[in-house]
C-alpha cells in the first residue's frame, strides 16, 4: 500500500467534489461481486473486480478513486498495469496521468459488515442461513467497490453478482442473464441502470422467500410492472404481502397522478432485512426495509400507518432524489424533506388508513422541534463540507422541520403551482443533479411568486418560532412570534400561514371547534390582531394556534388554553387539533415551563379520551418519559401510583384486544422497568391470556411477552437462566435482540460491568464483535433498567471517546456513544440556575475544551448529549 498519507485519508470534501467533478465525467461502471464464499463464516472477505469508465476535460491531471475494502489486487489503467504500492492507500486508489477517455479495472477483496454500512452478513438465528444485503448512504459504496463517491458523478452500473444457486442474487437492474460457473454457483447479470449515484446502487443475496404480484398503471405512460416482495424465509409466514402490494399499487398510482412524470426503474423490489440501520433507503428498483416492519406479534394501527409512510416516503424518492438528485449533501433537503411530506400525503390521500396527518403532527415534529433546540441546529440548508458533516446531517430537521416547511410552502404557492413545479423539476434535471435554486426557480415560474425572500428565511436560518395568542379582556386575539436564530444570535420572524382556533365546552364537557380564522403573519412581523374572533373568558376555552398544523412554530398556551386542555379532552377527529395540544404540552415539559406532575395527571385523566392510536400510545410513551427523566425524585413514588393505576384501569377498560389497550400494556412494562411496586401485576400479566380479569381480550403474544420478561429482569423477579429457557423456546432474531436487552437489565453487578465492557469494546465475551443490532440491544437494557449503575459510568465513557472514534465506522462508534451515555442524574442544590454547574456537565464541558479538534461529528454527539442532560436536570430542579 501507498505511503502518501492523502490516500489514506476517508474524508472526502466539498471541494474535492467539486473539482473532480470539473474534472471527470462518469460513463459507466461494470461491477461484479463474487459471493461465491459468504456461507463459510470464517471467510471474512470476498472478491470484487469493479471496472470504471469516464472521460477528462483536462488530460494529463491526477484523480482518485474512492475504496474502503481490505485489498486492492491490481490496478490496469487504459490497459497499462500499475504499482499498487505507489497508487493504493486505505481510503483511495490514484488515477494519474488521465486520459481524455479511460477505463480503470480493479481486482480487490471487500469485507463482509457487521455494522450495517457496506454489505452486512446476518446469520438467522431460527435456521443458521445467511442473508446479504447492502447499505450505501451517504458514502458506504466505497466500502464495496471502488467508485468516484459523490452524488453528482452520476453512471449507468451494469452489475453481476455470483452466488449459490439457490439464492435470490438482487440489483437495481432486471435479472437478463443466469448461468452456471461452477458446482451449486451462478452468475447472475442485471440489466444496465439509467444513470444513478453510487449511494443508490444496491446488492441482495440470501434464500430469501419471494412474493410475486404486479402494478397495472392503466394508461400508456408505463407497461405493467413487477413488484417482488423479499424477507427471511423464517419470517415467511408474518409476511402481509397482500397490504404491502396494495399499498404500493396505491402509492405508483398517486405518484404518477401527482408528479406527470412515468416511474422510471422498470421494476418495484421491495427487500425486508435484519438488523437495518435506518427504516429504509430508496435504492432505484430494489428498496430495503428494515424488517421490523415485518409483524410478527399483534401490530397496531400506528404501527401500519408508520410503515405506510414509509413505504410511501421511499417511493416518493423514485422522483425526488432518485431522479432529480441533490449535487452535493447540502441539499439532501431537497430529497428528505419532500419525501417525508410526500409520504405522508400520499397515506393520507390514496389510502384508507387514519390519522397520517395527525402522527406527522404529534410525532413526526416533535422530533424536528428537539433536534432543532440543541446547540447544533443547523438550517434546512446546511453547510455540508465533507462526508462526515453529511452522515450527521441525516436528522430531524432534514427530514421532519423540513418536511414542515413544505407543508408550508405548499400552502403558500398553492397545490396547483406546486405539482406543475414538481413535473417540470422532473423533465429539466431527469438523471442529473440539481440545487435548491433549481427548484425554487420553477416553482417561482408556476407560482408567479419571488421566493428568494422564502427561502432565506425559512430555509437559511435555523430554530423554532413560538407563536401564542394572547387574549384581552373584552376577548381579543393577538397571535405572537417570537424567534431568535440560536446561530447567529438574530431575530428571525418567519411568514405564517395558519388557522387559529377557539374550543369551548359542549353539553359533554368536551372542548369541540366553534371558532376559526385563517391568519398570515407576514415576513418581519411579531405580532398580528386577529379581529375575526372573539374569546368568551367567562367560561372554559382554550385558544389553538396553528389549527391544522400547517406551520412549523412550537404553540405556547396561554394560561386559560392550558388550563382548559389540561382538564377536558380536545374532541376534533377532522384535523389535528388534538395533536397540535398534546405536542404543545410535551415541548413544555421538556422546556420545564410545564412541571412533568402536571403532564402525567393530565395523560392519566385524558388518555383514554384519544382515538388516534399512535397519538394514544406515543402520549402514553411520553408520560413515562416525563415521570422516569424529568419528574424530581421526590415525586416519582406518587407519580408512579398515580399513572400505573390510570394504565392498569385502562387495560380493563377499554375495547378487549384492541390498539390502544394494547399501547396501555406496552407503556405498563416500560413503566415497569425498575419499579418494584409493578411487580405483582406484571407477573399476573405475564401469566395471562385473553380472559383474564386484569387484561380481558389481550393476547400476551412474542413481543408483549419479552417486553414483561425485561421488566421482571431488570427488577430480580427472573434471573438469566429463566431468561436461557425462554430464548430457546423461541430463537428468532428478533427475541435474540430482546433477550439481550432482558439479560443487561438483570441486577447482577458483576454481569452488568461484563456486559458494558462488551458494549465499550465492541466484542463479546468469545471476542467475536457485536453487529449494530447487538450493541443497541445491550445498551438499551444497561441503561433503562439501572440509570444509576450507568451513570457511574460517565467518566470511563468520556475517556474512551475518541479511541471508540478512531478504532470503529461511524455507525458502530455512533451506537456505541449514544446507547452508554447516562442520561438520568439527580440534580444538585440550588434551583434549576445552579444546574450549570452540575459535577456531570462540569465533566463534559472539561471534555469539550479539550478535545476541540476531536472530529465534528463526535462532539456534535457529546454536546446533543450534554444538552439531554441539563435538559433533565433544569427540569428535576425545577
């Protein structure tokens, strides 16, 4: 291998981009994976011989090649063979002396993964077989075969892959071609892509059981299409291929109705697959999913409407990204954030679930508005200098506050001007790459509108607006904004357009919609009267800004509102006023203007008043959050009884064995973690079935089953052994993950220390390593079940940082961090001011001074963490 330290660099900058990119245009590539060895465990690498052709506006220069497999074999350059010790690092192959057309082939050997990132090698626990699949973005390509990673060096990939006959072999392309190469061995060559970035090329390789149906788009743009539907064949039998096909019938349907632009890929693979880093990726013609949207106990409605939007959210990709492709990863905004609008309008619109908007509203948001209160906000459009800035640009501002602002903006130009943008966006930058002035210019062509000043503010600035109503004594409105971008220290007074609405009580005591107003709050302005309404304040009425959810602001209740939506349930099952409440509350609990007391009565006296399943279960969700995090010590012992008994009425109460007594059950085991006051009704659980007396009509299924197994653990009540016998029972993969988890949240010391070195090291006890998947399910079960045991563990953790940086992938590392860091301490003395000098932020704030050159995307993590903490502890103070 080369010496010269650039080749054994993996950041890969902007501007290297850009200037490769002047320099060198793609043609194609010819990529041929041998996975003739990847059943044989001990074989820790496999044969790859990538060929590269592409032409050069300036001969003569130098380029590279991107690689970060574990050899290079050769090297031939335009037919003429190079020294693989001058050209090859660990991180890049150099093409010198380019030519003005040139073909590189490279023999190399990959590394099978087990981080999730590059090609990731899964053995089913159930059956001993072996499934592949890959995992590129944002620039895990190089991981597999060496390329030019960068989104706007776009080619056509003309792919093989060579493997055991009986195994499903899977591309981007059509199978065109199989023939046999040796005993039990194919070769399998795919149909040339049209012109894709490297993060979007994809591999699957596995005996995976296949589903078969086809997509009819009756008109002439496109000929019926196949649509294939792959998971594990121990999986088989959970897999609802009839809803999964259904749902993308519906999806191809609506796309084409709203973009007038013909799906491209000619085929719709769909490929569910373990231990997946994300919840899917979007690869043209072949999508992977993580499998866990694969049911296999009892799901709920949320449960269906969150796979549906994302089944809906990657097929928007097919056009936005896949298409029409952002040139570098600053504008990974314009593929994210449309599709995750996309996808939930898509849900809401061409199919019969409920309550797409709602989730958006109540989940979705909620994680923009916390990603979007850190210390590292960034805007919608970031400044993304190299590779690793874009791994952690994938957050909830991306994806979820931009998702918001298109809703905004949709509303702003008008449906009609947006969807004859978005075909226009699709003809003029079919196959290449655009920028966000790309699409702003046409949009501004269809809309008649000047958007520049739209998009400085809304897409260049960074954090939330508040907006309230405030309400005068004779019952006059005035909405209020307030906003103060926490990166330049500026005033930014975003446009508005919304609804604000009045509640007041029915004969019911309900609070239902009698009042509502559309209001635009103009660029610059922070406050605007709203003289069409008129608050009665002698009787109980709350005051909703941002009816319909159609901004992105955090609401601030004024007292009355609070007071009133706190005591009666918000009845309105025709928008998201519900939602648009409850997030309301929840972004105060964790800002400490709403005490974590005040938020738990409220969940326990109107929970069961919501329908919508994922609003119900995720405000179940948060009341323990608030109760386990933010709640004083002090508190918690009444907190607890005041909630289980709310929870434990509920599975009595409401519908036997539907959704949300089903929500009730899961939240009673979270709940249950560590609080030895459950244990006598968790064990009746666990003993139960559908007609018993504490829970009639709920089915104690795999998964209600280990989630009670894990309570019981972390509180004594079933020690490992037990735990051995019920694994063996049922050795599925996705029980191995939860009986890790229960076996981390037994009280054994000595055990506990075992299992966080494992964690810390990244091996287990044999010194084999933990895949992605197992180091997240060891530390959930460290962590949730004896916080003070973690936080113990802060220092040893600090000083292992960057070593843990260093020495594993982004992932790996990434989980790692995130999955030891204690989050739950007790705060000191002195009001919730003193907080800033809490011994445990003192320690992180020592480290951040002295690690200020550690690389930008660990100390992003520690200060996000840093911020959960004094987050927890202002409101504990408080």
């Amino acid at each position: 291998m080369s010496t010269t330290p650039l080749l054994d660099d993996e950041r890969l900058t902007r501007e290297e981009a850009y200037a490769r990119a002047e320099l060198i245009t793609m043609s194609n590539y010819e990529v041929e994976l041998d996975l003739s060895n990847a059943m044989a465990l001990d074989e820790p690498t496999y044969p790859v011989t990538t060929t590269l052709r592409f032409t050069a506006t300036r001969p003569g220069e130098d380029t590279f090649v991107n690689y970060l497999g574990d050899s290079v074999e050769s090297v031939s350059i335009n037919g003429v063979p190079q020294d693989i010790g001058q050209i090859a690092g660990t991180a890049r192959i150099l093409i010198p002396n380019v030519a003005a057309e040139n073909e590189v082939v490279i023999q190399s050997h990959s590394r099978y993964s087990h981080s999730g990132e590059g090609l990731h090698r899964f053995v089913d626990p159930v059956d001993g077989q072996v499934y592949l699949y890959s995992q590129f973005e944002p620039a895990d390509a190089r991981r597999v075969y060496p390329n030019m990673e960068q989104p706007d060096l776009k080619a056509a990939f003309h792919v093989t892959i060579i493997g055991p006959d009986t195994w499903t072999l899977a591309s981007n392309g059509h199978e065109i071609d199989r023939e046999p190469v040796a005993s039990g061995i194919d070769r399998v060559r795919f149909a040339p892509t049209h012109p894709i970035s490297t993060y979007l090329t994809t591999f699957l390789a596995g005996p995976y059981a296949r589903f078969d149906s086809h997509w009819d788009p009756h008109d002439d743009s496109t000929e019926p299409m196949a649509l294939r539907i792959f998971a594990r064949q121990s999986l088989a039998e959970h897999v609802d291929a009839e809803e999964l096909f259904t749902l993308t019938r519906q999806g191809l349907t609506w796309f084409h109705e709203q973009f007038h632009y013909p799906y491209p890929w000619g085929k719709y693979d769909q490929a569910f697959v373990p231990e997946y880093n994300l919840g899917a990726m979007e690869n043209p013609g072949l999508v992977t999913f993580n499998e866990s949207y694969i049911f296999t106990s009892q799901a709920t409605a949320s449960q269906h409407v969150a796979r549906a939007t994302t089944v809906m959210h990657e097929m928007s990709h097919m056009w936005f990204g896949n298409l029409a492709t952002m040139k570098w990863w600053d504008d990974l905004w314009l593929k994210e954030s449309f599709a995750d609008f996309f996808g939930t309008k898509a849900v809401a619109d061409a199919t019969d679930l409920p309550g797409a908007w709602q989730s958006f509203a109540h989940q979705r948001k909620a994680w923009a508005y916390v990603q979007d209160s850190y210390p590292t906000t960034h805007p919608i459009v970031a400044d993304i200098v190299d590779l690793e800035a874009a791994r952690q640009n994938f957050d909830g501002i991306t994806y979820a506050k931009g998702a918001a602002v298109i809703k905004q903006l949709f509303h702003y130009v008008g449906e009609e001007a947006f969807h004859s943008a978005c075909s226009t966006y699709f003809e003029r930058f079919a196959f290449g790459t655009a920028q966000l002035e790309d699409f702003l210019a046409i949009l501004e062509e269809a809309s008649g509108r000047d958007l520049q000043q739209w998009s400085d503010i809304w897409l260049q600035t960074s954090g939330p607006a508040t907006v309230k109503a405030t309400v005068a004594n004779n019952g006059a409105v005035t909405i209020h904004q307030e906003a103060i971008d926490p990166q330049t220290g500026e005033t930014v007074l975003r446009p508005h357009s919304l609804y604000i609405a009045i509640l007041t009580l029915n004969d019911a005591e309900q609070l239902v919609v009698t009042d509502q107003a559309r209001v635009d709050i103009p660029a610059g302005s922070a406050t605007v009267a709203v003289d069409q309404l008129i608050v009665d304040n002698s009787v109980p009425r709350a005051v909703l800004v941002n009816h319909h959810d159609q901004t992105y602001a955090q609401v601030q209740l004024d007292p009355g509102s609070l007071d009133a939506v706190s005591t009666y349930p918000v009845i309105d099952p025709d928008s998201t006023a519900v939602a648009t409440v409850w997030s309301s509350l929840w972004t105060m609990v964790r800002q400490a203007t709403l005490s974590a007391a005040d938020f738990i009565s409220a969940v326990a006296r109107l929970s069961h008043s919501i329908s919508d399943v994922s609003m119900h279960e995720r405000i179940l969700d948060q009341a323990v959050t608030a109760l386990k995090e933010f709640a004083p010590t002090s508190q918690r012992t009444r907190l607890t009884k005041q909630l289980s008994t709310a929870l434990l009425d509920a599975l009595v109460q409401l519908e036997p064995g539907s959704d949300r007594q089903r929500s009730v059950a899961r939240a009673l085991t979270r709940l249950g973690i560590g609080t030895e006051a459950l244990a006598p009704e968790l064990t009746l659980l666990l003993a139960s079935d559908e007609t018993s007396e504490l829970s009639p009509g709920l089915r104690i299924d795999d998964e209600l089953r280990w989630f009670l197994l894990i309570s019981l653990a972390s509180l004594g009540r079933i020690d490992r052994a037990r735990l051995d016998v019920e694994f063996a029972a049922s050795p599925t993969a996705n029980n191995e993950l939860l009986y890790r988890t229960a076996v981390a949240a037994v009280p054994d010391q000595a055990q506990r220390w075992q299992l966080w070195h494992q964690v810390f090291e990244g091996q287990d006890a044999d010194g084999e390593v933990l895949s992605n998947a197992q180091l997240t399910a060891t530390a959930q079960g460290l962590t949730s079940s004896s916080p003070d045991f973690a936080a113990k563990q802060l220092m040893p953790l600090l000083e292992g940082l960057v070593d843990i940086w260093q020495t594993r992938s982004n992932n790996l590392a990434s989980r790692t961090i995130n999955g030891l860091f204690p989050l739950r301490h007790q705060p000191i003395k002195g009001g919730p001011g003193a907080q800033t000098t809490h011994p445990v932020l003192v320690n992180i704030d020592i480290w951040l001074a002295q690690y200020q050159e550690a690389p930008a995307a660990l100390r992003r993590i520690v200060i996000e963490r840093r911020a959960d903490i004094a987050q927890r502890l202002i409101a504990q103070a408080r």
